[in-house]
C-alpha cells in the first residue's frame, strides 16, 4: 500500500481512483490507512462478498490473496497483479496510463 501511497500523484493525475479492500474490519482499516499515511479510500470487505466475486479469496481462512486489480470505465478488468507484484505500482500504472 505504500508504494500506491507514494504515486498517489501520479496515477490520480491519470484520472485514477485508488481503492484499498480488505477482509479486515473497518477499524483496523481506518488505523492501517492513518499509520501509513494513505490519501485513498480503504473499503471493508469483512463479510467477503467482493472476495468471492473477484476470486481472490483464499480457501478455508477468512482473508484475501493479495491481488491488484486496474477496472475501467466500462468496469472491464485491464489489468491484474498478484501476490509480491501487487504491491509493485509499475504495472497497474501503466495499464492506468491507458485511460
């Protein structure tokens, strides 16, 4: 999360909007976001509805893959990073340059 903290500028200037989501409650959400320092949005996703639409979920526990998805205006997925290149921003920027 903090390197999409740390290009906030950038890819916000691409007409971008960041969302954070997590099966986390909303508290520890809001206390994560604060430490770090986010300018974004953190979405609670607690009861795992986008976790199982999105299919990011892992089996058996309550938590989600770390995956980073670039949506569209057209809400069509363009791009998708999973587990350690999720937290990279080098490729959901440059899908993100595309709008």
């Amino acid at each position: 999360m903090k390197s999409y903290r740390d290009r906030y500028d950038e890819l916000s200037g691409n007409n971008v909007q960041i969302l954070a989501v997590s099966t986390d409650k909303q508290a520890k959400q809001a206390e994560f976001r604060r430490t770090i320092g986010a300018q974004f949005a953190f979405i609670s996703d607690s009861n795992g509805d986008l976790t199982k639409r999105y299919g990011v979920k892992t089996p058996l526990v309550t938590f989600a893959k770390r995956t980073t998805f670039v949506i569209g205006k057209a809400r069509k997925v363009l791009h998708v990073d999973k587990g350690g290149s999720a937290v990279n921003t080098d490729g959901a920027a440059q899908a993100c340059s595309l709008f």
